[in-house]
C-alpha cells in the first residue's frame, strides 16, 4: 500500500522519481505527488487520482530542476483521496517534506498535541504530524535530519516507512522503517530509496534490505544504516534477479493478461532444481533441518485472499502425503483468538508481496508462541520470508496487476513442495511415489500452456454473461477453494457479487440464491479422479438448473456426461485430481479480466484496492 520513491544522485530528480511511481502505481493510485529541493526551497506538487493526473498537473506547472527528490503513489487510510491529502507533507516553516506508507496509530494524540502547541495542520492525514515533528526536533538533534528522523521515530507507534527531505541540506534523503516495506538501491554516484525494487531497477540491480526500525540516510556517493537506538547496522547487500522488462507489458495491454500468459513460465520456474542428483527432492533455501521437521505434529497456514485460497489447494494434498493436519487460517483472524500453537506447529505464511500486514502479524505471533515458521513467498527479500525461519520462494517474477494470477498457481506449487518434502523427510511416501508426483508436476507447465491456447471461447461467455449482477461458483474438493478464487477475481474486477461455495453446501442456504438466468460457474472433477464427487457435482448442477440457473462447466477433455446440463463447457486438459486447480483456476481468470474489460474497468488497477497490502 502506497509507493514510496526517493532519489539523490546526479540525475533530474523529478525523472527518476516519477518513473519510479510509474512502476509502483499498483501499490495505491488514489492520489499522487513529487517534491525536490531548488534554490534552498522545497518545490512540491500533488494531486488526486491516478499519476497521470500528476503528470498533467506537472506538465502545465513544471517542477524546479534538482537532483535529489521524492514521490508517492497513495492508497488513502486516514483522510479521503484529495489534493490536499496526497504526499509530500510539508512542515508548516516550508523546511521539511515527507512521504509515508503504513499507519501512525498515535496520529490524533500528536495531532491535540501539534494543535495545542499552534500548529496548523493543512490536511486530515496521520502524516502530516510527522513532517511538523521533523521540522521542531532539528534544533534539538542539531540540525541533523537523521538524528531528528530517529528521535521522531521513537515517539510514533504503528507501521510506517517515511522518506523526507530538508532544505538546509539538499543533498540528502533520509527513510525509516518500522512495519512497512523499504530497500535501497545502491547506484554509481547516485541511490534510491523504494517501497519495491520495481522502482529502481532500470537504474541498478544492486538493492540493500533494511531490518525493522532502522534509519537510512542517503547521498549520492554513500548509503549509511542506525537503528532506532542510534547503533551503526551493517547493510544485508542482494541483487536483484530480474530485470527493468520483466516489470513492463511486454506487448500486453494489461499487466493481467501478460501475467496470465506467463503462468506456465512461472510453473516450471517455481519447480526448477528442485530434485538434487540423488533424484531426492531439495528444497535450498527451507532452513529448518529435518529433525525439526519430523517433530512437526500439526501445520498451519495463514495467508489472505488469493494466497488463502492456494493454502486451501494445498491443505487436499499435504494432509494426503504428509497424513499431518492441516488448518487454514485467514491471517487477519489468527491472532485474535488465541491459536493452539507451539513448537511442534510448523505455521507456514503465504504471500506474494511478502508485505502483507496481516500475514506478517499472524507469523510474529505464531514466532512469539515458538512455533517453527516458513514463509511461501514471491518477492526476495521482503519482511515475511526473512523473518520466517525457513523460506520457499515461487520464483514467479514480478506480478504487477493487482489481482493475483501466477502467483496463486506458483504458491500451489511451493506449497505441494513443502508438502512433498515432509512426507520425504517424515516417510510418508516412497521415493517412486514422491518422483511420480514431481513428474506430474514437471507435465503441468505443458498443461497450463494448453488452457491458454484454448481459452478464447471463455472471453465470449463473459461478454455474454457481463450485464447478469451475479455470478456464483461451485466446486468440490480442490475444486471448492478454485471457486472461492473465481469468485474472488470477479469481485475485484468486475465489481459485481460473486460468492463461491462448496458444492454441497447449496442445498444448507445458497440454493435460495438461485433464480432464473443466474450463472453458475461448476468446476466439475474429473470423472476418473472422483466418480462419487462427479456424479455428487452432476447432481448440484440438476438441482440448480431446475431453478433456473444457467450452468457453465469447467471440466475435463471428453467428459460428456456434464455436456447436456450445461449451457457453456469450458475445457481443460486431462490431469490428476490435484493437479486440477493449476489448470481450472486459468479460465476463470481470463473471464474475469474479459468481464472487467467488457464492464470498461481498470483490471490492473480496480478500485479501492492495491496491490500489496500493508496495513492491518
Ligand atoms: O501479497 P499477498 O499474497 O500476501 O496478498 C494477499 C492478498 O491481498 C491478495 O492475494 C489479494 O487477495 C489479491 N489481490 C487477489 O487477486
């Protein structure tokens, strides 16, 4: 939430920071701005909406040249999306601006305080609070941004990242993190300062990872860390194993879609090298030893939204091979009513961003409790897999769009890992077991290649289908989270009320939900895999067509049997029963993404969203 940029180096500033929003808009686009320092004063510009709204605004009224700068891409908590609302802060002397990401919890009580003092705050946000503090703690921390930046830091409570300039020292940027995402890209005669690497990577691949409560300070030829306490940190150094295109459309014209096409790339990314030469499988970077592993009695996964619904896939398959209990946990839930957790729970948290709040909460709780902790993650470097013991990364590349695609199909890949791995080191499986579901895995890059070459028609069902209000989701089995995630793409991008439900569910409540002409999207099992779930699934589709719904199956190559019950079959190709998610899931997310543009929505950017979710 929110895109942060900061710059200093020999470059124009306002460049190098407005590119950098341009490749974090999908963090927040509900306001935007820039600041730079010219002439011993600070010259800021802002506005709500998207950044092309800033852009303009910057094209009538021209920013002063400089080479240090900063700028924000906003996703709004504390006051609506408004010019005035929108970051950079100032502080009311004009010395200090600021951006920030996250919330400041104890805004309003510095706020009264600010007040009492007669200050004017300009805007309803919690940030602004901070550029007055900044500006009224110089003259104690002796004009040193850094040090005035530490001993604000102190007195806030909550998360945030907060970037800022000064005007008595123009060649200086300074960030804090506490919470929320920050790295550091390190260049020749220049350095960054960015929510993602996204930001700067066309300039340098050469990133620093900041730890919790640290200060950065940056100039053009040097990069220095403290801590909160005021100790030199020694920088963690990573380089970043992507490039510039890899964040660009590559010809698509929509991140979603390129995204979607990349899937099978992202599939066979996620399982590489994963068998080491004694044809056992290896998981490098799973950093809790075998023994801990074979103690684990229970796991648990906690994740949220699309993340949520691959741990759900996974829950089929990890119980099967592993013969552990596996719960499910939505993250925003699971430290508020007291988990049953110890050291023999390995608590596995799921996420793309590796940012997201809520999950980062529930893996400190689950830490706090000394539970064994492993994070599922996309992107390097970020908060959750490196405060997780062990991690497992998808190696998906970056995923721009806001609605998840490859990484839900690489996390059911991590997460199978995981699961594979257990059952190798608990021996719950047989090496040949193991190494034919690995081999399943290794066909599924294939598979999914070949929904993507068959997917057209679906785009003419959902232009079909795009004026109905609703749209329901069914499934059985892996089938059932598959819905829940049809369901949940819909939603994000179609803006219309979608819900999915297992299966067997209907006839206990949903069933009432039918009327004539509903769409119900059935994601049938296979005939082979589950006759009884089947024939169970061709019974749920009887019963909501004598009520009227209109039926579009998601099934298999040659099932016929569904053939005169629905009203639009969507196939995919011939897999083993837990393998289906990585192929049913990729038609509905191009239904999704063709209703969203039939409907004329932003699909990467839909509404009140963004894309990595860092507050609780
Ligand atoms: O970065 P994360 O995987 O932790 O994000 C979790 C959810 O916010 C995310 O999956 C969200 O539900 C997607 N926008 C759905 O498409």
């Amino acid at each position: 939430m929110c895109g942060i940029v900061g710059y200093v180096g020999d470059k124009q500033a306002l460049e190098v920071v407005v590119s950098g929003l341009r490749r974090l808009e999908y963090r927040g686009y509900d306001s935007a701005g820039v600041a730079v320092i010219a002439d011993g004063r600070l010259d800021v510009r802002k506005k709500a909406g998207k950044l092309v709204n800033l852009e303009t605004l910057l094209g009538a009224d021209p920013l002063a040249e400089s080479t240090t700068g900063i700028g924000h891409t906003r996703w709004a908590t504390h006051g609506g999306p408004t010019d005035t609302n929108a970051h950079p802060h100032v502080s009311e002397d004009g010395t200090v601006a600021v951006i920030h990401n996250g919330i400041i919890e104890n805004f309003a009580e510095l706020r009264e305080q600010l007040t009492a003092d007669g200050v004017h705050l300009a805007s309803d946000t919690d940030t602004e609070v901070v550029a007055h503090l900044l500006a009224r703690t110089l003259p104690q921390a002796a004009g040193n941004l850094t040090e005035a930046m530490r001993l604000v830091c102190r007195e806030l409570q909550g998360a945030f990242t907060l970037v800022a300039i000064m005007t008595e020292d123009p060649d200086l940027v300074v960030g804090a993190r506490r919470n929320s995402p920050l790295v550091v890209g390190v260049g020749e005669g220049e350095n960054f300062l960015a929510s993602d690497v996204a930001a700067f990577v066309e300039h340098t691949r050469n990133a620093l990872e900041l730890g919790q409560d640290q200060i950065v300070t940056l100039t053009k030829d040097a990069v220095s860390i403290i801590d909160f306490d005021g100790h030199r940190v020694e920088p963690s150094p990573y380089s970043v194993d992507w490039d510039a295109s890899a964040a660009e459309k590559g010809g698509y014209d929509l991140f979603m879609l390129k995204e979607i096409a990349e899937q099978p790339k992202a599939v066979a990314d996620a399982l590489r090298g994963r068998i080491g030469r004694d044809g056992r499988l290896q998981l490098d970077e799973m950093r809790l030893d075998d023994a801990a592993l074979r103690s684990i009695t229970k796991v648990i996964v906690v994740a949220c939204g699309t993340a949520s619904h691959a741990g759900m896939v996974a829950k089929y398959a990890v119980e099967h091979w592993t013969r552990i209990p596996v719960e499910v946990e939505l993250a925003s839930e699971f430290r508020y009513r007291d988990p049953i957790v110890g050291p023999s729970t390995l608590v596995i948290a799921i996420s793309q961003s590796g940012e997201t709040m809520d999950t980062l909460m529930a893996l400190r709780h689950a830490a706090e409790q000394g539970a064994p902790t492993l994070a599922i993650c996309n992107t390097v470097g970020s908060t959750i897999p490196r405060e997780a013991d062990a991690v497992l990364y998808t190696y998906a590349g970056p995923e721009i769009a806001v609605a998840s695609t490859k990484a839900f199909l690489t996390q059911i890949i991590a997460a199978y890992l995981v699961g594979l791995y257990l059952a190798q080191v608990r021996g719950t499986m047989f090496a040949d077991e193991i190494g034919r579901i690995m081999a399943e895995l290794n066909d599924m890059p294939q598979k999914v290649d070949l929904v993507l070459d068959t997917v057209e028609p679906v785009r003419a069902i959902a232009r079909e289908l795009a004026g109905c209000s609703s749209v329901l989701f069914i499934g059985r089995h892996v089938g059932y989270p598959v819905a829940l995630e049809g369901a949940l793409k819909l939603k994000e991008l179609a803006y219309m009320h979608a819900e999915g439900f297992a299966a067997g569910e209907l006839k206990h409540g949903p069933i009432a939900l039918i009327e004539e002409g509903v769409p119900v999207v059935v994601i049938v099992p296979s005939p082979r895999g589950r006759a009884l779930l089947h024939d169970k699934l061709l019974s749920a589709i009887q019963e909501v067509r004598a009520r009227g719904a209109r039926i579009i199956a998601v099934a298999e190559e040659g099932d016929e049997r569904i053939t005169p019950f629905t009203d639009h079959v969507i196939r995919v190709p011939i897999v083993p029963t837990l393998m289906q998610p990585l192929v049913s899931t990729v038609p509905l997310q191009v239904f999704a993404c063709e209703m969203a543009t039939a409907k004329g929505h932003d699909v990467d950017q839909p509404r009140n969203l963004a894309k990595s979710v860092t507050v609780e």
